[in-house]
C-alpha cells in the first residue's frame, strides 16, 4: 500500500478541516445536534439550509428527506388537534409550518407530501379567520393606524398569499405612509430623498403606487442638476498626458452611475467656449503630485568558495596529479526596484461664487523590481570584472573542505523596462477608480442633494 507524501499530509488536512468549517456542513452538523435534543422542527430547518448552503449536498438531502417526512407528521396532527378543540389561529400556524417545510424541500429537489390531504380543511379554517383579520386591517386603515394595518395584513397573506384582496389592502397600509412622506419631502426641496422613498416602495411593493412615478419625474425636474468636468491641471507634460486618459476613464464611470439628478458634462476648453449656459456645478482636477523613483537598488553581499583544479607534473616521472584549492569568492545579488506615485485631487465648486463644495483628494503608490543580478555558478561562469576574488586563506579562515556550497547555476539578469508602463497603468486606473467611488459618495450624500 502506497501512502501519501509527508509534504502533502499538511495539504490534505487543511483542505478536510476547511471543508468541515464550510456553512452546509455547520448547518448539517447543527441539524443533527438539534435532532438529538428533540427539536424536529429546528433540525429540518437547520437540514434545509445545508442544501441551500451547497446544493445537491447528499447527505443534508437525506436529513431532510428523513426528517421532514416526520415533522410533516407531527405538523399535521397538531393540526388536527387544535382545530377539534377550536384553537384556529395555532391549526392554521401548523398548517403553514409544514407547507413550508414542504415548499423549501420542493425548490431544493427533495419531494416531501403530507400537507394536500388536508388541504380541504385548511381552506376552509382559514375563511372566517381572515375574515376576521381583513375586518381589523379595514379599520386599522380607516384610523390611519398603517402600522398596525401593515401587521394584520402580513399575518392574513401569510396563510393566502394569493388573495389579491388582501394584497392591495397591505400595499395601501405600506404605501401611503411612505407617498405622503415624499409628498413631505417635495414641499421641503428635497427631492432626491423623495425620490428613493418612493423608489424603495415599488421595490418592496412590486408595483407602482397611486402617482408616484409622476412624483419622481417632477423630483428629478425640479432637483436635477449639471456638472461640468473641468480640464486636468498637471504640473508637467508627463503628469498632463496620463490625466488625459484619466479625465476620460473618470468621466466615463460618472456617467455610468446613471444617477438621474445629475447630468454629467465634458467641460473642456472648446466646449467651454462654444456653450451658451453655464453648468451648475463644475468639477476642477488637479494631478497635486505624480513622483517616478527609479535606482533604488538593494544589494546583498554573500561570500562563497569556489573550487579549482590544479594539475601538476612531475619533471622526472611524467606523472600528473590533481590537488584542489579552495578560492574565496565575493558575490553579490542586486535587485533594482522602480516606484511610482500618484495623487489626483478633485473639487466640486459653484462656479459664480467660487464656493468650495466638496474636496477630496485620492492617492495610490506602487514598487516594483525592474532588474535583478545574481550570481550562484561555478568559476568559469563568473561574469567578468564584476567579482573579486582572493586566491590566498588568511591564516584565521577556517575552509570546511567536506561541506562547500554547491554552486551550481549561472550568473543570472533579467531587465524589463514594460514594467514601467505598467505600473503607469495601475496607479491611472487605481485613481480613476478610487476618484470614482468618492466622487459616487460625495454626490449621494444628504447634504449635497438632499
């Protein structure tokens, strides 16, 4: 039997433990630590979430096979308990926690039945219950209590989804706290604020409510506002040509927001001069400081022996013997790095009183090594007049002739001046994306455009 490298042992137990820590497997494992105290309910439920965590998960499936099937049970005869004695509310509960269970499994692959056997008497328990509720939600909405309206409604349409009735009712409790707020908000200017309010309400809702779409389009007519970006002001030519491409790249990211109170302008020198109006707010960049550092060389010095043949013959005989000296050698490994450093400043200014809004200012530093030197070989792969060597053991140097270092490649270089460009590269779009996300910030705060 062939066992597993020792290298690899460390390799394949963190790969085990990383999968035991894993979300289906703590899910499972809780499932089963549930079952075992009893809690039938919690444990599927805790099952059911290690086949969402990974789905197609085998033995999660089969704890909610096993224990779903028993919950379901036990769900539907307390259901039929409590509605002999005439506990409605806690028969209806039942009813939904094993249709859920049910549901859950359903989307996950996992067949579970039980719950359309009683699907007749559910319906009918649930009539003059939501009846009920519906009554006390009518009121609660004719008092103008829309929270508590909201409340009711959520416990009907938890036990008939589909009752469109029902639906509406809870969609008024929701939306008409939230439509007289924008309303509110419109009489004070702040419109964006109107806007996201109504906007969170169709998303929540799934609908459109009453003329909120027509609030929003006057919100963002009356709120909206232009930006003009100005022309990059850089120092030196180097500095102008790469806050080119960056203006362009910076502009096209605003525009992508696709924020619909702002409208975003190029305000260069030509069409500066070719508008008519002004825009609302002009957007000045300045490149404050972009630093390029090449020669920082770190060097590190290593001392070393080499061997060397040394063939003598003798004058009488004609016999040739080999004896070997051991040389000193300094050596050296140089790395020669390059940095470069960039910083992009950006202010939103009112252009007739040169008011400073905002100022932010962003930054990005990157080093790399653009060319190496070293050297490990042998003495005839010494690049010439780079090494010095001393011939001659000082009397205090101890040489371990059975224990040399093995030199065994050769003097190595490499020179890669693409590197350069690149790092241009990174530290442009590393500030076109960090001016981005602040400028995003900066524009969604309350106190630029409430």
């Amino acid at each position: 039997m062939r066992y597993p490298p020792l290298k690899t042992l460390p390799a394949i137990f963190l790969i085990a433990l990383l999968a035991a820590c894993s979300p289906a497997n703590r899910a499972l494992k809780h499932s089963k630590s549930l079952a075992k105290s009893g809690l039938t309910y919690e444990a599927t439920l805790a099952a059911l979430d290690a086949v969402e965590a990974k789905p197609n998960y085998k033995k999660a499936m089969v704890q909610v096979k096993t224990l779903g099937t028993k919950e379901i049970q036990n769900q539907m005869r307390e259901f039929n308990e409590l509605k002999t004695v005439g506990e409605t509310v806690g028969a209806l509960d039942a009813y939904v926690r094993a249709w859920d269970i049910e549901q859950r499994a359903a989307n996950l692959g996992v067949l579970l039945t039980g719950t359309s056997a009683h699907a007749s008497d559910f319906a009918n328990l649930r009539i003059g219950y939501i009846q009920e509720l519906d009554g006390k939600g009518q009121a609660a909405l004719q008092s103008e209590d829309f929270t508590a309206a909201e409340r009711i409604y959520v416990r009907a349409l938890n036990y008939d989804p589909e009752n469109e009735s029902l639906r509406a009712s809870w969609v008024t409790a929701v939306g008409e706290p939230a439509y007289r707020e924008a309303q509110s908000l419109m009489t004070e200017s702040k419109y964006r604020t109107a806007y996201i309010v109504l906007e969170d309400l169709e998303r929540l809702t799934e609908t459109t409510y009453k003329d909120a779409r027509d609030i929003q389009s006057k919100a963002v007519k009356e709120g909206s506002v232009t930006i003009g970006v100005r022309d990059v002001l850089a120092p030196t030519r180097q500095e102008l040509d790469i806050a080119r491409g960056l203006r362009s790249d910076l502009i096209s990211n605003l525009i992508g927001t696709q924020d619909p109170f702002i409208a975003w302008i190029d305000w260069n020198e030509k069409n500066r001069y070719e508008a008519t109006e002004q825009p609302d707010y002009l957007l000045e960049l300045e490149m404050t400081n972009w630093r390029e550092m090449p020669g920082v060389r770190t060097s590190y010095e290593r001392k070393g022996y080499r061997r060397v043949a040394i063939v003598t013959k003798d004058p009488d005989t004609g016999a040739k013997a080999t004896t070997y000296d051991y040389q000193k050698v300094i050596y050296h490994d140089i790395d020669f790095k390059y940095l470069v450093h960039g910083a992009l400043r950006m202010a939103l200014v009112e252009p007739t009183t040169k008011e400073v809004l905002v100022s932010r200012e962003v930054e990005d530093i990157v080093e790399r090594t653009i060319a190496t030197a070293q050297y490990s070989g042998d003495a005839t792969n010494i690049y010439p007049g780079h090494w010095t060597n001393r011939s001659e053991d000082k009397p205090s140097d101890v040489v371990n002739h059975s224990g040399k270092a093995v030199l065994t490649s050769r003097f190595r270089t490499s020179n890669n001046p693409r590197i350069i460009y690149q790092m241009q590269e990174q530290i442009r779009n590393s500030l076109v994306k960090k001016a981005s996300i602040t400028m995003f910030e900066a524009m969604h705060s309350s106190t630029f455009l409430p």
